[in-house]
C-alpha cells in the first residue's frame, strides 16, 4: 500500500491535502503522516485523512510508517529533506522549484536515479486543465504554425510564508524562481531550450520581484513576464497569448479561454477532472485542479510502479538551470 508522509503543512503542503482528500476515495494510497513546526497546520487534515501528527520533518521520517514522502516545505529546505527521504529508500514528491540551486537540484536528480525511488517536482502547471489543453492544441498543429507567444504569472506579495522565508531572496530565489520557473518550466516542456535568453529586472527594490524574459527559437519568440511586486488588492492571475498562423488563443485565470479566429470568439469546452475551490488555505490561489491532476498522476505512478516521468526531477532540475540562465542574462 501507498503510505504517505507529507513534510510542510502550510499554504501549499494544506493544498495537496485538500486533494488527496479528493483523490482518497480511488483507495490508492494512505496519507499516514503529517508533520509540520506549527502542529495547529498538521492537525487540519489529519482526522479527515487518518494521518498522525508528528512536530518536525526529522521526527516524520524517523518514526512514520511510510514509504512516500510528500515534501511541501520552504523551498531552501528541499535539498536537506529530499536527500534523507530517499537516502531511506522513500519515494519523493518535492515541491517546485526543485532546490534553490541548479547544482543542489542536479545532485538531487542523480541521487533518485541512483536510488531507484520514483521521484516527482510539483511543476504543476504540465497538469493544469488549460495548459494540457494549449500542449494538445500546439502538438496538433490545430491553428497551424506557432508566430509568437506569451506567457505572465502576477501575484500580491506572498506575505503567508512561514517565518518570512518567501520574501527573502536568500531563501527563495525571489519571484524569479519561485512564481517565474512555472512559465519558464512549461515553455522548456513545449519547446526545449531556446537558443538565445535575454531577461530584465527590477531597477530598484527587490530585484527578482520582477522579472521579464524574451526566448528566441528558430522559427518564434516567446516571451514571458513573472512579478509579485504588486498590491494586497491585485489579484492573483496566470495568463497565456498564443498567435498562431490561423488562430490567437488567450487564457487568463480570472476570465478562462478564449479562441479568437478571423471575425469569431470561441469560448472552447475544456475538461476539468476537478472543480474544487479552495479559498481557506492562505495563499494565492485557491483552484485545486492542477495540483489534483498532478497528485492523482503521482499516487497512480506509485500504486503502478512506474516511474514519474510527466515530471521527474530532471524536469525540475533543468527548470532552475533555466532560471539561473536568465538570471545570468540580465541585461
Ligand atoms: N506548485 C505551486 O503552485 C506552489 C504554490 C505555492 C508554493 N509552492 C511551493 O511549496 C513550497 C512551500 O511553500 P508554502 O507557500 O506552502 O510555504 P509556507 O510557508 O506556507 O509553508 C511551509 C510550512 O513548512 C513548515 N516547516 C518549516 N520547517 C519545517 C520542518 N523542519 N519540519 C516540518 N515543517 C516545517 C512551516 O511551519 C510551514 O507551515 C515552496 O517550495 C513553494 O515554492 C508551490
């Protein structure tokens, strides 16, 4: 049986909780365990899913009677977390991005390989409803060749995380790594490295509070805008524009997606495995639908035995090489 400990249950560590309450009933797996400093967070989900308590990520994976480790802690904390999980032996979920460094991401890799656990990075995006949809349509060819397109990823400032970590750079990478490496993960799954990155920042502030990033392919440009310097009262959206020869496809979260051909506007039937909102967990978005899709793929590829390769950690790997390319290209 699939027994799982999930480590970090603040905003997004409540968020796989709330869809393995979901996807529970499929009787795929058990969520044993979850430990988090704050034993108030771990104790939201706990009755509903029958997992123990524990007070730190150490006591989990010293006492827990598991085999899969669900890592949803601050992102500085994955490297130290996911090595001794599957140095155990343990199967590994880790929260994106990946690690705070390309080297500590690259090793983390290579370890999962050597150890032979299956092993997943939640870049989400590949399994959100509208994205799966935009692939499909890209890898179809449904609208002819790709002109140009762009991607934008804007957000209040994450003020929730625990004990500051998210607003410290040292600790998060910043907006660039943090919010930006969904888009720049999900343009390397479309279409490989590009051949040349050009990024800005900001002037003044914190400067990977924003970020801009233009990739020339051979054929497109793609360009790409990531921020969280904007007001308590802004809200959250993710957003994608793709011209193509024959078509212009748009998708905003706040307003869904749109088909612009020649003189029509087609709102298209997309498929939604589910609906859940969940407005109580203290981030900045509440759809459940990416990260259900993403933890109904994973508890599959567990119960199967087969590797998760949607998005293993070599995905999540090169996602934050990718920033640290754009980051060394800064204009
Ligand atoms: N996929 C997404 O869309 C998405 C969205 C938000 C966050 N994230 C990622 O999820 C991770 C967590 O972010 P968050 O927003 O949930 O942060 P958060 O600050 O809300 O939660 C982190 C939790 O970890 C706990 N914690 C810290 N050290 C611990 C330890 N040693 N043992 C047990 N618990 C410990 C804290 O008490 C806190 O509850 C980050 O890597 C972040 O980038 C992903």
């Amino acid at each position: 049986m699939v027994s799982i400990g999930l480590i970090g249950a603040g905003f997004m560590g409540s968020t796989h909780l709330a869809a393995y309450e979901q996807l529970q009933k499929d009787g795929k797996f058990k969520v044993a365990a979850i430990a988090d400093l704050d034993k108030g967070q771990a104790e939201k989900f706990a009755a509903s899913l029958g997992a123990k308590i524990y007070g730190s990520g150490d006591e989990l994976l010293k006492t827990a009677d598991i085999n899969t480790v669900d890592i949803c802690l601050p992102t500085f904390l994955h490297y130290e977390y996911a090595v001794k999980a599957i140095e155990k032996g343990y199967n590994v979920f880790v929260e994106k991005p990946l690690c705070l460094t390309a080297k500590q991401a690259d090793d983390l890799a290579a370890l999962a390989g050597k150890k032979g656990v299956i092993a997943m990075v939640g870049q989400c995006i590949r399994f959100w409803d509208e994205y799966v949809w935009l692939k499909n349509l890209i890898d179809k060819k449904a609208y002819g060749s790709i002109v140009s397109a762009h991607f934008s990823r804007r957000s209040p400032a994450p003020t929730w995380g625990w004990d500051g970590w998210l607003t410290d750079p040292e600790r998060s990478g910043g907006a660039a790594l943090d919010l930006h490496v969904h888009d720049s993960d999900f343009i390397l799954y479309l279409f490989g490295k590009p051949d040349t990155v050009k990024s800005v920042v900001n002037k003044s502030g914190e400067k990977y509070s924003y970020i801009f990033t233009i990739c020339d392919y051979k054929n497109f440009i793609v360009t790409s805008e990531g921020t969280w310097n904007l007001p308590v009262s802004y809200p959250f959206e993710m957003y994608y524009r793709f011209v193509f020869e024959k078509a212009t496809v748009e998708f905003s979260s706040q307003t869904g997606v749109k088909i612009f051909e020649g003189d029509k506007t087609i709102v298209p039937e997309i498929e939604k495995a589910c609906v859940v909102q969940n407005d109580n967990l203290g981030g900045n978005i509440s759809s459940l639908g990416g990260y259900y899709n993403e933890l109904q793929y994973f508890v599959t590829c567990l119960s199967e035995n087969k590797k998760a390769d949607r998005a293993n950690l070599r995905n999540g790997a090169d996602a934050v090489h990718f920033v640290e390319r754009e980051k060394e290209s800064i204009l």
